[in-house]
C-alpha cells in the first residue's frame, strides 16, 4: 500500500509540473522531460521512461 501512495504521489508530482509548464504555453523542453523519465518508480524501482513522462491524452 506504502510503494502505490509513493507511486501516486510521484505521478501527481509529474502532472503538476506538466500543467505548471502548459499554463505557461510553453511545451515540455529536453531538461524537462528527461528530468521527469529519469524519475524511479518506487514500488517497481524502474524509470518512468521518456515515453509515459510525455505521453498526450
């Protein structure tokens, strides 16, 4: 239970930095998105990855 709360909390972390950046009209730039795919998952202890940091719903 401990490892999804971390996990939701990192997620939550990631949409609030991706709303905080499309509120500003800018898209993410290289930092951002490879600061957030670096990002570990802690109940998995693997990378979020490039592709679900910056996967569009």
């Amino acid at each position: 239970m401990r490892d999804k709360i971390c996990e939701i909390t990192m997620e939550n972390a990631l949409l609030r930095e991706g709303a905080r950046l499309a509120e500003a009209a800018l898209p993410f730039a290289v930092p951002e998105g490879e600061a957030g795919s670096a990002a570990v998952s802690s109940s998995t202890g693997t990378q979020y990855g490039l592709a679900r940091v910056c996967r569009v719903r």
